[in-house]
C-alpha cells in the first residue's frame, strides 16, 4: 500500500505495531489510543483493541470511555463473565450515562435473555439523547431479527437513521433488511428524509441510489450515487457503483472519468484497474486499455480476466503466438470459463494447430451448451476444415440445445457448404418466415452467401417491410 494514500489512523497503527514488534516504548495520547482501538474493533481484531485498552486504563485509569470500550470488546469475545462486575464499577463512576444501559441490554442479549433487553430498553424509551435512541432501536431490531420477527425490522430502523443519521451501524442495517425484504421502494421516502435532515450524508445518498438502481430510475441512481462521493470524498463505494453503472449503461467516458479519480484518490485494486482498462478499450483506445491491463497484472499476476483480455487485444492484432500464451494462463487459473477456451481455440485454429483448436471448441461447447455463439465456433471450425457432414451433425445437435433460430440459419450455411443448395434455400425460407433479422448468423459463417443472388432474392422476398 503506498504510505501517500494511507488514512492517518493506518499510519497510527503502523506505529503501533512497529512499537510492539521491536519492543518500543511510547507516550500514548488518550485520543491515539481510542483511535487505534477503534481501528481495530473495526477489523474485528478485539483482542487486539483489548490489549491497548488494558494499556490505556493503566495510563488513564480515570477515563470512562476506556472503561466502556472494554466492556465493548469482551462482550464482542464472548468473555460475558467478566462484564457484570465492570458495569456494576461503571455505574458508580456515572449513575446516568445511557452507554451503560446499552451496554447491559447487549450483555442480555449476548446471554439470550431477548425479553429483559428488551424490557430495559423499552424501559429507557424517550431518554435516551438521539444517538442513544438510535442505537436502542438497532440493539431492538437485531434482537428481534434473532427471534424471527423480520416484518418488525425496517419500520424500526427507519427510526433509528431518523433518530441518528450519522449511525453507519444502523444506515448498513436498514439497507440490508431492505434487500433481504425487496423494499425497494418503500426505502426511497426514507433515504429521503434523512437527507432533508442532513443534505450532505454520504452513505443515505448512496443507499438512495443502490434504491433508484434497482428500481430501473438509472438517471435518479446515478445522479444520488455522484452527490454520495461529492459530499464525502472517501467513500470509495460510491464512486465505484458510480462508475460500474455508468459501464453498464455503455456511457463509459463517464465510467472512465471516475475510475481514473478513483485509482487517483485510492489505493487502486486490480478490478478497479481492470474496469478503467475495459472502459478505455469501449473507447477504442487499445493502448490506454493494455496499460491498465498490466497495472492490473502487475497488482494481482493471478487474475485470469486481466489476462484474458490482453490476450483478445493481441488476437484483434493477429499476434496469435502472445494471445494463446495469456489465454492459456487465464485458463491454468480459472478452466471453467467458456470464454477462455474459445478464444484460446481461434489462436490455435489461426496457428494451423486444429486438433488443439478442436479440443478448446469442444470444451468451450461442453461448459456453455446453451450459448449459440459456442456451438458457431465450432461450426465455421468445422466448415473451415471441410468436415462438412460433421457440421451438419453438431447443427443438429444444436438447434435441440439451444433456443431460438441461430441454429437453424446455422443448419442452412452448413448445408449449402456440403452443396445440399435445394435442402438448404427450402430451410431458408422456413427460418425467414420465423426469424428474419438472425439470417445475418449465415453470414458469418458462409461470407459468400451475403452476394448470392438466389438468397438476395429470398432475403428481398421475406424482408418485413416488402410483407
């Protein structure tokens, strides 16, 4: 990772465990080390935010959030023998510190006595200060959640993002019971009203736009997901959902734009790199798109995809050698994608290595016998290498594997390649009449028959417009 782009607090922690490993000792501030252990917990290393805990209450042995962070991570442990006692010392420290509640109510919870946490805290209902509440209400829905009341959950938590819009714990909760629920919909209200609370809250205007996504309202989606990351800068999710529907709408100037800022701002990873490479490579700029494509492989030499598609950039230039080396290592990391194999076979088929070529079609037929596009590799293989009744036999095949017409107009060329012209032009008409627009499939695999005057003639006879 490179140090320029490391948050502050990584920085910190890299100190820290510097310290511990060559057996430094530091002055710590009560802020750094509430700092560390909340960086930590949030890796889920409690053990860890333990220890310095431990250090801070020998440093700062008055200090109450010390106290109630320690707390915290042994109940996160499962060390609930040793929570009674602290909270009980708590107590007399602040007889009126809502935290302490919370926290016995998770001790209940951990302990599954579901009805006394509850008890409490619906107890403690209107005094709690609005961070409080909203972390009742979450500490509420998750026990809930436990004894299968989930129709219960997304009015909860609507509460608790209204209660407290800068409660990540329970802005994530809420979105997860909307999906896990389809509440699509219902959510868009929500988001919305936390944002006429607090107009520059990052994660509600992206919720709002994941909402929007699903809905099909791309342009509503795209627009809250671009205001997510402009009113906070460093939420990298949203900048990516950005960026990714953006790719997915085929407006991948936008798409490129925003990778770019991201792998400005970030520490870029290689799908990141890989998505700008492809965004470059839908623009037509193949050199753009081949050095994304390396930084990708550079970052991650494992990546079967970054592989394969600098194989394809080397297959539209005839470098049949170099397309073949990077498919057959995108293939020795992932051998079920269909994909690979294909391609892989049309290096080997333009390298005169057929029996190779056959093998790669064949294995790209067996792992996608649904997709028509595999069953007309192997057939202009088959046409090309003048093995004409087999093609017939594998269209056959097909057009019982496959649904729609491609087959069909697939079983025509073939047939008009063994000179079966009659058999071939009576199928024609039939596939015509059936699917017009998909005779382009005859085509591609028979160039020829694009200046064939009888099928001109028929493609007249049977074109939609002429009917």
């Amino acid at each position: 990772m490179n140090d320029t782009k490391k948050t502050d607090i990584e920085q910190l922690a890299d100190i820290y465990l510097a310290c511990l490993e060559f057996g430094t000792v530091k002055i710590w501030e009560e802020k750094e080390l509430l700092l560390l252990m909340d960086h930590f917990a949030a890796e889920r290393q409690f053990d860890r935010s333990l220890d310095i805990c431990e250090d801070g209450l020998l440093s700062y042995p008055y200090s109450l959030a010390f106290y109630l962070k320690k707390i915290l991570y042994l109940l996160e442990m499962g060390r609930f023998r040793e929570v009674p006692a602290l909270l009980d010392h708590v107590q007399v420290l602040s007889p009126k510190n809502q935290t302490i509640v919370l926290l016995r109510a998770r001790m209940l919870f951990k302990l599954n006595k579901n009805a006394e946490a509850l008890a409490l805290l619906e107890g403690m209902e209107g005094k709690f200060d609005p961070a409080g509440t909203s972390e009742s209400l979450v500490l509420q829905a998750s026990i809930l959640e436990e004894e299968g009341k989930l129709e219960l959950l997304f009015p909860l938590l609507s509460q608790a993002v209204w209660a407290d819009s800068k409660n990540e714990e329970a802005m994530e909760f809420l979105w997860s019971c909307v999906e896990s629920g389809k509440k699509y919909q219902e959510s868009l209200p929500v988001f919305s009203r936390v944002l006429d609370m607090d107009p520059y809250n990052g994660l509600a205007w992206y919720y709002l736009g994941l909402s929007h996504s699903y809905l099909g309202f791309y342009e509503e989606a795209l627009e809250a997901l671009e205001f997510a990351f402009l009113s906070t800068p460093k939420l990298e999710i949203a900048y990516r959902e950005y960026a990714n529907l953006c790719f997915e709408l085929r407006k991948f100037r936008e798409a490129r734009d925003v990778y770019e800022e991201m792998i400005a701002l970030f520490v870029s990873d290689p799908e990141v790199l890989l998505a700008c490479g492809l965004s470059w490579l839908e623009l037509e700029d193949e050199t753009k798109a081949l050095s994304y494509f390396r930084k990708a492989l550079r970052s991650d030499p494992m990546n079967d995809e970054v592989l394969y598609h600098i194989g394809e950039i080397h297959l539209r230039h005839a470098e049949w050698k170099k397309a073949g080396q990077y498919y057959r290592r995108a293939i020795a990391i992932e051998d079920q994608r269909e994909e690979y194999h294909a391609s892989l076979g049309i290096a080997y088929q333009r390298l005169g290595e057929e029996t190779k070529a056959e093998s790669c079609f064949q294995e790209a037929l067996n792992l996608a016998p649904s997709e028509s596009k595999y069953w007309l590799f192997y057939l202009s293989f088959l046409i090309q290498a003048d093995r004409k009744q087999e093609a017939i036999d594998l269209a056959r095949a097909g057009e019982s594997e496959t649904e729609g017409s491609v087959l069909v107009f697939a079983m025509v060329a073939c047939l008009l390649a063994a000179g079966r012209r009659q058999e071939a032009l009576l199928a024609l008409g039939n596939a015509l009449e059936e699917d017009y627009p998909t005779h382009t499939i005859l085509f591609s695999l028979l160039p020829d028959t694009e200046v064939d005057p009888d099928i001109s003639e028929m493609l007249a006879y049977y074109r939609p417009e002429a009917s």
